[in-house]
C-alpha cells in the first residue's frame, strides 16, 4: 500500500491531505507494531528461559494471534492520540509533506518522537533481558552447564583416543 501511494505521488500527482494523511498514520502505526512485536519476542524469550514448562504448554498459534491483537490494539489507541491536533492544526511533517506536495511546517513531529521513544525503550529492555537470561541460565542452571562440559571432554577424549591426536 505505501510503495503503491509513493509510485502513485511520483508518477501522477499528488494525494489529497486527508487520504496522504491516513496513509502516514498508517505507516507510523505498522513501524510501531514492528518495535512492539520485537518487545513480545524478547519477554517471550524470558519466559521460555525461566518458566519454560508451563511456555511450552501452551499453544503458540493462538497466543501469537492474541498477543498480535493486543499490540495492534494498543499502538492504534498511542498513533491516534495526536491525530485531533494534527488534523486540526493541519500540521505537515517531511513524510506527509511527500504524499501531499504541501510544504512542511517547522513543529516537532509527535509520531516520530513516540517511535523514537518506544524504540529506545525496546532496545533497552532487549539489552536488559539479555543480560537477564545469561546471567539467569549460569545461576540456576549449573548443573546443565557442568554436564556439558563434562560431556563435550569426555567426546574429546573418546576421539583422541580412537584416532589420534589431533595436532
């Protein structure tokens, strides 16, 4: 739809504001949901590292499409909270002002400062439960992490053994 809109304001003319306009909410909206999807991904990470057996219980197509739901449900009501003023002061930011050939005003864009935000925010979580995980993995899970270390010598060992030295 977006390419579509651009190849139309390229090649024939320019959009109306209203129709531009719904299209460059639309498209904050989708960049949203793509950084509130990634913020899922990493809590469900969480989850699968501490509470792995009840994660692994339950049934990933439905929780997906609820939890897909529940963000597009929650970025529609943040993107369209600055809608009524943006519309009522017929604001035109650089993106906008590409669909609609009108020129653009000099006031800070709240779309992509909210992107900017709830960027910043998922990146530092993401790093935060990274760490998390690595830090939980190696306190309660000991004995997985010795085990493996003694499995991967013993395989050396049986190898070196049966065919030679490996240098």
């Amino acid at each position: 739809m977006m390419s579509g809109t651009a190849m139309w304001r390229v090649c024939i003319a320019p959009l109306p504001y209203s129709i531009g306009f719904l299209i460059y909410v639309i498209s904050e909206w989708f960049a949203n949901i793509i950084v509130g999807t990634v913020l899922a991904v990493v809590f469900l990470r969480v989850l699968h590292v501490v509470k792995y057996e009840q994660m692994i219980a339950l049934d990933p197509e439905e929780w997906s499409r609820k939890i897909q739901l529940a963000i597009m449900g929650f970025y529609a009501m943040i993107v369209a909270i600055p809608v009524p003023l943006q519309l009522k002061g017929g604001d035109v930011y650089p993106h906008l002002s590409f669909y609609t050939g009108y020129a653009t005003h000099q006031k800070m864009n709240p779309h992509a400062i909210l992107l900017a935000v709830n960027t910043f925010f998922v990146a530092t979580i993401t790093l935060g439960c990274y760490i998390f995980t690595k830090f939980y993995l190696r306190v309660t899970k000991k004995d997985l992490y010795i085990s493996l270390e003694v499995y991967k010598y013993k395989k050396f060992e049986f190898v070196a053994r049966n065919h030679g030295s490996f240098a």
